[in-house]
C-alpha cells in the first residue's frame, strides 16, 4: 500500500504543480483588457499614417521628378524636331532653286522643260 500511497501522491502533486504552471502561463498570455487593446491599437494606427504619409510624401516627390524628366525630354525633342524641320525646309528650298535654275538653262537654250 505504501507504494500505492505514493503514486497519489505524485499524481496529486503533478497536479498541482501542472495547474499552478498552467495558471502563471494563461496569466502571462491572456490578451490585454480593452483600454489596454484600444491603445495598442490606436499606437499601431498612428504609426501606419505616419508610414503612409511618409510613402506618400515618397511617391508624390518620385512623381515630380518624373514629370520633370518628361517635360525636359518633351522639350529636348520638340528642339529636335524644330532643327529637323528647319532642316527639311533649307533643302526643298534649295531644290526648288535648282529646280528654277534648270528651268530657266533650259528656257535660255530654248528647250522646253520635259515633265517628270
């Protein structure tokens, strides 16, 4: 009996000691009370519209640059197109010219200019 008498009362400390750790491990992750929760979670909000508005500030400062780049390159190539097409005019002009030139040789020398 005496061996019996012993494994109750192991088992009965077991007990104990397994409900007294059970306890100390519900108390230490039990969740908060509800001011402690509406504070955590109005800490977090603040938190996320700081973030949020620093990513904005980001994003609206990249979208200037950007727009900078594209008006400067839009202005480099409109640039570009003008001297091009001051260009274009330059040698019709001087076709036309040459043109005239041949005209009147062949005027001159008493030719009729043939059509093209």
């Amino acid at each position: 009996m005496s061996d019996r008498d012993s494994d109750i009362g192991a088992f009965i400390t077991g007990f104990v000691v397994g409900g007294l750790v059970g306890a100390a491990v519900a108390l230490l992750l039990a969740p908060q009370s509800g001011e402690e929760t509406r504070t955590l979670i109005r800490e977090k909000s603040i938190e996320l519209k700081e973030e949020a508005g620093q990513t904005a500030a980001e994003v609206r400062a990249r979208a200037e640059r950007l727009a900078q780049d594209a008006k400067a390159r839009a202005e480099e190539l409109q640039r570009r197109g003008q001297v091009v097409l001051e260009e274009q005019k330059t040698r019709l002009g001087e076709a036309v010219e040459a043109g005239k030139k041949v005209v009147r040789r062949r005027r001159g020398e008493g030719e009729e200019p043939s059509e093209a």
